[in-house]
C-alpha cells in the first residue's frame, strides 16, 4: 500500500482474520461512509456477517471523518460479528485519497468484487474496480431528493448505476427510477430481510433499560432524525391523540433539537420521551404498544422488517418500498404527510387491540415467509457469482 494510503488507513480489529478460502468462496470488499446508525448501516452488518458465516472472505471498509472514528458504532457493531474492518479517515471531499485507499485495498485483499453502499461511495468507487477489472455492485437504499444538493448526490447515483456490474435495487420504485432513465441491464429487485434480533428484551426489560413508564401507552419511533424520516409528522400526530398515549423517539439527527421544541410547543413535554441514538435498537422494540414510520421517502426500511419480526403493530405512511412489505391487512397505512390520518391510525390501535394485534400477526407470517434472510443471503450469493463470471 502506497505511503499516502496507509496515512489514511487505520484496521480496527487487531490482526486480519481471512476466513479460510475454498474453490467455492468469494472475495468481497464492501464500502460504505456509515452514519453512526441507520438502515443502510444494519443492511452492511447483517450481509457482511451473514456471507462470512458461509465462508466467504468479506470485509468493509468505513470511510470516517477525521475525530469520529473513535468508538463508532457501525464499526464495533461490525467488530462484534467478526467482520474485519478498515477504517479510512478522509476528509469531507477527499475523493482522491478514497480512491487511491481502496484501490489498494483492493489489490492487498484480492478482492473479486467491491459492494458499494451510499452515494459517496457509489459515485466515486465503480471505476476503482473496474479499471482493475473487478467487478463492482451498488446497493441503492432509496434517494432522499428534497434539497438541490441531494437530488445532485441521487444524479451521480444514477450515472453509477449505468455502468455497475450489478445494481441492488432495494424497492419497487428505485427499479422503476432507475427504468426512468432507460437503466434497465444487471439491475435486481432484491427487498432488505432480517433475522429476529438477537437477545430481544421483555416489554418490562425494555422500558427499563430505556427509562420509560412502565405501565404507560407508548408509540415507537426508530430512526435517523433527519427530515425525510418525517419525525415531526410523528410529534404532531402524538398531539392529536389522547393524552395517555405517549411518543418515544430513538434516534438521532439533524432534526432533533427541532422535535423536542416542537414537542414543548405543543405541550407534550411530558408525553415525549427522546432516547437519542440506542445501539441495537431493535431489541427494545417490546417496550412499544405499536411503531410508527412517518417517512416522507424510502426505500424497505430495516426498522419495518424488524418491527414485523417483534410482532409489534405498526403504523406507516406508504411511501417508497413500504406497500412493498406491507398491505392494509399487515398495517394500518397512511399517506405521506397526512398528519390527522397517521392520528387516527395511532387511536385506532389503542382503542383497538385485537384488531392491530391481528394485523399484526399476519405481518410477522409475511416477513418470516418473504423476507426470509438466509434467501436474501442466497440472493446475494447469485448476484456475486455472476458479475464474477462476467
């Protein structure tokens, strides 16, 4: 590795551990800039260990700013699951020597196939592998729009959607975005799945460990506080339900401050409980009477999946992926920013229990018989031998 690489390249899980290598087993680099949570980040997790467990020689490399490395998350998270990581600090617009560390990453591990996730990584990656002649595969998790500079990321995202060597689409309407633009070669519609979260806390365990009421009615929001998640739909919504329903937010993000301050303006300081960011977060999902998702936009949120897997009623706007996993009889659905239905919706499930543990139960029998993640390992399994092949 090049001096200028290695000044940047710090391995974060003391000596390597290369899996043992048969004829059968692949050799794949995954690359993503993670947040410090998030449904991206638990996608790389799961598939990362879940492909070493069979076998395959897979690691990631983390591209961090410089001072957030330190105990990140999504790196111990990784860690924990025997996952090698390379952790790659770089400056905010330090392309050249993310380019310049992963090429060389590359050709240190052997790698057959760079997996990029995000759309850093995905704009300024493809290239890497393919002027070396590996084959390279994007994951698109969903585009966010909303500001010039995101639907400037989501255009690069698509440019490297052209010429990958396969394309995870995550959702209905990413294949047909990406259709939009006449990309329709190596793209594969192949939906997020997950296992039942592991060491899952008892209702009472969770509301402990969180500090929450124990005997209170509590609504679950989970996810990035971020404007496209919706999470002042969310604070809203709370407002126009009974006063013994109450809103629990784990999370965090850029839209925080704004929802405690919206919660205070509305009065319900004391019916809002912020639990900021919750490493593994999906085993305190019992602590909820039911789990809202007011997202403005997706693509198959993880946080569905592993609500579906708790058994734990839900309540969610039909945007992106999300009638993808779940229909009226699964959920009770509502349109994106419409503030007094996802109300309704929340109401209904409290005044309503048989009725939301039923939709429910039918959500746990779909996820279990279409989410399947040992089929989704598969999956990847296929698309890896294939650009492979090529």
């Amino acid at each position: 590795m090049g001096a200028d690489a290695a000044a940047r390249l710090r391995y974060a899980g003391g000596a390597l551990n290369h899996v043992g290598r048969s004829e059968s087993s692949m050799r794949v680099l995954q690359v993503m800039a993670p947040a410090r949570a998030g449904g991206l980040e638990s996608v790389v997790v799961e598939l990362t260990s879940g492909l070493r467990r069979r076998g395959h020689d897979v690691q990631v490399a983390a591209v961090l700013a410089p001072g957030t490395e330190q105990g990140h998350p999504v790196v111990q998270a990784l860690l924990d699951r025997d996952v090698p990581v390379h952790v790659l600090v770089l400056g905010t617009r330090d392309y050249l020597g993310e380019r310049r560390a992963v090429r060389d990453l590359l050709r240190s591990l052997d790698a057959q196939v760079l997996h990029t996730h995000g759309y850093r990584a995905d704009a300024v990656l493809g290239d890497v592998a393919r002027r070396d002649k590996r084959a390279n595969v994007i994951t698109l998790h969903g585009f966010v729009g909303g500001s010039r500079r995101g639907r400037f990321y989501e255009w690069l995202q698509v440019q490297a959607a052209c010429y990958a060597s396969g394309v995870v689409a995550v959702s209905t309407p990413i294949v047909q975005r990406l259709q939009s633009h006449g990309i329709t070669r190596n793209v594969h519609l192949l939906r997020n799945a997950v296992a039942p979260a592991a060491n899952a806390l008892s209702r009472a365990q969770a509301r402990e460990a969180l500090r929450l009421p124990a005997e209170a009615v509590l609504v679950g929001w989970v996810g990035r506080v971020s404007h496209e998640k919706g999470p002042d739909f969310f604070v809203e919504a709370l407002s126009r339900t009974d006063p013994v329903v109450h809103g629990v937010m784990i999370g965090d993000g850029p839209e925080l401050e704004a929802s405690r301050r919206r919660a205070q303006q509305l009065g319900m300081a004391d019916r809002m409980h912020f639990c900021g960011m919750v490493p593994g977060a999906s085993r305190f999902l019992a602590a909820f009477d039911a789990v809202a998702l007011t997202s403005r936009t997706e693509g198959t949120p993880m946080i569905l999946l592993e609500t579906m897997w708790a058994h734990i009623p839900i309540v969610a706007t039909a945007v992106g992926g999300v009638p993808d996993v779940l229909s009226a009889r699964e959920a009770a659905l509502c349109a994106p920013g419409d503030v007094q239905a996802i109300a309704e919706a929340i109401s209904d499930v409290v005044m309503q229990p048989a009725e939301a543990a039923a939709r429910a139960a039918a959500a746990n029998a779909r996820v279990a018989s279409e989410y399947a993640f040992e089929s989704w390992l598969d999956k990847h399994e296929a698309l890896y031998r294939r650009v492979i092949g090529r």
